[in-house]
C-alpha cells in the first residue's frame, strides 16, 4: 500500500491501536486514536529526544549523559530531568518532543519499502508524548519531502558524498544558522555527509537537506564520493542456513543472513523477529564476556594510529567517544548507534589491541 492510502484507512476507520512499521533493524510507530494521529516513536537514536536536542544545539552531550544517567537510576521521563537540570527549558523539551515526533512520521514517507502491521490498542496512553496533528497536512509534508528527497539524491547519490567549500565562495555576507556553521566546520574535516549525520546526531533528511541550502547557494561543491553501492544477492535459498545458524549459536552469521532476506522480502516477518533474538544474545553475550557495561575503555595506542586501520565511519565514531572515563554503559546510552554495534565495535578495537577496558 502507499503510505498516504495506509494513513487515510486508518483515518476513515477512525481506529484506535499502533501501526507499526519495519525495514532491516528500525522500528518506527504510529499511534492513532479513532482515526487521529496522537503519537508516534522510533527506536532509531536520532529519533529520541535527547538526539533531538543535541541535534539543534539546546544541550550538549555532558548535560544527556547526566540526564540518562539519572533517568537509570529513578526512571523519570528525560525531559523532565532535562528541565529540572536546567540544561534546557521546559517550552524547548515541548516542542522537541512534537518536532521529533512528527519526524518520526515523515521519515516514512522516504522509505521504498517495508511492512506494516496494525495492532487495535495497543499501546498504553501515559507512555506517549501527546501531539496534534492533521492528516492531511502530514500527508502534504510527507509527500514534499519525498519529493524533495528525489531531488536530493540527484545530486547527491548517496551518503558517501564529501562535499567542501568552493574556492569563490564568499561566505563573509551570508546570514548563517547555527546548524550551517556547524555543518561548514564538518566539512573542512573532509567528513560524508553520513559522518556528520553521526557527528551531529541527525537525521538523513535534516541534514542532508541543509547541505542542499549551502550547494544550491553555490557555498559548496561535491569533491568526492566515497564507497560503491551495493549489489543485493538473492537471500531467499539462506533463510533456512540462518535458522540453522540460530540453532549453532552463531548468531552474529545469523544476522547477515536474515538482514538479506529483509532487503529482498521486506515482510518476511520470520527474519525479522531472528534479528531481534540473534541482536538480544550477541550483547548478552558481550556484556557478560569480554565487555561488561561497568568497564572503561581506554586507548592503548595514541588515536592518531587509529588510522592506519581504515575503521568505517561509524566505528571511527564509537572511537572517538572513548575517553578513559566513561565506561560502557554511558557510551552505548550516548551515541546515537544501535547497542549492538557500539559493542562490536569495541570489540573490534580490543582484537586489534587498540583499546583496553579497566
């Protein structure tokens, strides 16, 4: 179905439950009340709200860790303690939690394919951040959005574009955003756009669409496009391999298996649910092993070797928030990187004897 028609059967049924969405590892949901959108939530960490708000410069990242650190210990809502901290007021948490929110439904609107499922209720009322919104206005937003997308990606292909400042650029008389200053500075490192998105714990479209200002004011200049896309096999003849794999234990073999299905069979459902067991067991595995979450990492060799080590961009990134005084735990709160692959990530860097936990 497209999205738009979902949305609108939704709607006309005036249904209450959760429509949820899955593509590879993310989860987005809408939550509707007799055919109203009141809610929504994704388990992509740019999507939550302390992201959100780093996103757009309202906190750092010392004032989040203090914020989740507390939020361990007495599990009140993250804004709340945000404000109480005072490291942001309370009118800016408000309109972070609907601006995220509503991203997390226009960011559906750039998916090509997954699969959805309705559940009647499903869900429980004092767990969401209330907004509203009219369809039709989300369904317009979505639709120039995807629209702005494909013109997007016409000019940049993917997210391994390096984009850098053109020699005639003057930027002396521009009226710049925060965000824009940022992005330029990002952009001096020689950084993808997909190592910004890290960077400045965005999303996709935001930042994507920020570069696009700055190229089409004749600020920046494409200077080089990183990695080939990939070529997708058939995994369909793998899934039983898969469950075979499952059953050895070997669950990281697993998952490359069944994330292959899913590119191929986004409503393979069995997939699906085997990523989530297979994801679950491999950090248990790697709590209770060789990572435990109370450690520190620390470097062994100076950062300046990591280099000659061609880590990718988001493990270049993991590496960067080891500090030697933030122990696990803190850095998989943090980073806006799924748990499992921050802990592979420093796993890779202890086999290669980069870095040491105490």
């Amino acid at each position: 179905m497209d999205l738009a028609e979902l949305l609108q059967w939704v709607a006309l049924g005036r249904k209450t439950g959760a429509l949820a969405f899955a593509r590879n590892k993310t989860r987005n949901y809408i939550f509707f009340r007799d055919g109203q959108i009141i809610s929504s939530r994704s388990n992509e960490p740019n999507k939550q709200l302390g992201h959100f708000l780093l996103f757009q410069g309202k906190i750092t990242e010392a004032q989040l860790r203090r914020a989740l650190e507390i939020q361990a210990q007495n599990r009140l809502l993250l804004g709340k303690i945000l404000v109480q901290e005072r490291s942001v007021s309370k009118e800016d948490v408000e309109k972070a939690q609907i601006r995220s929110t509503e991203e997390v439904i226009y960011d559906l609107f750039l998916w090509e394919d997954g699969y959805f499922r309705f559940a009647v209720n499903g869900y429980n009322l004092q767990d969401l951040i209330l907004i509203n919104l009219e369809l039709n206005s989300i369904i317009f937003e979505g639709v120039r959005r995807k629209d702005e997308w494909a013109r997007i990606r016409s000019v940049f292909p993917s997210n391994g574009v390096v984009l850098s400042l053109r020699p005639d650029a003057d930027i002396k008389g521009l009226v710049l955003t925060p965000l824009q200053k940022k992005l330029l500075f990002l952009l001096t490192l020689k950084k993808t756009i997909s190592e910004i998105i890290l960077e400045l714990h965005g999303s996709d479209f935001l930042v994507s669409f920020e570069l696009m200002q700055l190229y089409e004011t004749g600020v920046l200049e494409i200077s080089e496009i990183r990695g080939k896309p990939t070529v997708v096999k058939d995994p369909m003849k793998f899934l039983n391999r898969g469950m075979e794999l499952m059953q050895d234990q070997r669950y990281s073999d697993a998952v490359r298996i069944f994330l292959e299905v899913l590119r191929l069979d986004p409503q393979n459902t069995r997939a699906d649910e085997q990523i989530e067991i297979a994801e679950r067991a491999i950090c248990k595995e790697f709590y209770e092993g060789s990572i435990p979450a109370s450690k520190i990492p620390y470097f062994l060799v100076p950062q300046s070797a990591l280099a000659r080590h061609k880590l990718s961009h988001q493990e270049a990134f993991v590496a960067s928030r080891i500090n030697g005084s933030s122990d696990v735990k803190s850095i998989v709160m943090l980073a806006p990187v799924r748990e499992i692959e921050i802990l592979q990530t420093m796993d890779k860097l202890m086999k290669l004897n980069l870095i040491a936990l105490k």
